[in-house]
C-alpha cells in the first residue's frame, strides 16, 4: 500500500487533534491567555492550513470527504494534554506533506 494513498488520514488526525484548541478562540468563556498563547496560534495555524489542503490537494468533494471526520472527532473527542495535541497535529500535518500528493497553487 503506498503512503499516498493513506495521507489524508494524516489530514484528518491534524485536523481533528488541532481543532479543539483552535476552536476554543471563539468561545466566551475562554480565559485571554489561552486564546492568546503561542501553542493557540500554533494549533490555529495547523487546522487552517489542514483544512486549506484537503480542499486544494482533493478537490470539493473528497476535500469535505476529508474535512468532515476530522471536524466531528476533534468536536466529540477530549484530545489528550494540549501541547501533546498540537505537537501531534503539527506531525500529522509534517507527514501529509511529506507523502501527500504534490499540490501547485
């Protein structure tokens, strides 16, 4: 099995393991530190980006196909201790770049 034909599940784990601490600058009740820190920005930039390649590299409907799994697990799943989340996610990222397929922009 090539790794190009599993790396958006490497999308997905991005996705899905950045997203709470991405998601949690919208909610009021989030502390300013927190939506300030550097492992928030970080975890910001890692589900953007996830989100950005698994439209541009798939096309719309594999793109959503992708995007989809990721959102609900990273909604319905406690992910584990923050800076081993996004560290996760960051190395998620790293290797659908490494073996994804070749996106031209």
């Amino acid at each position: 099995m090539q790794l190009q034909t599993i790396a958006p599940v490497f999308l997905v784990l991005a996705i899905a393991l950045s997203w709470p601490r991405f998601s949690s600058i919208f909610r009021g009740e989030t502390q300013t530190a927190v939506a300030t820190a550097l492992l928030t920005t970080i975890a910001s930039a890692v589900s953007l980006s996830a989100l950005g390649l698994a439209f541009a590299g798939n096309g719309p409907w594999l793109g959503m196909l992708i995007a989809a799994p990721g959102l609900l697990l990273g909604w319905t799943m406690r992910a584990p201790a923050p800076v081993l989340a996004v560290s996760l996610s960051t190395l998620s990222l790293a290797a659908y770049l490494q073996f994804g397929p070749a996106t031209a922009f």
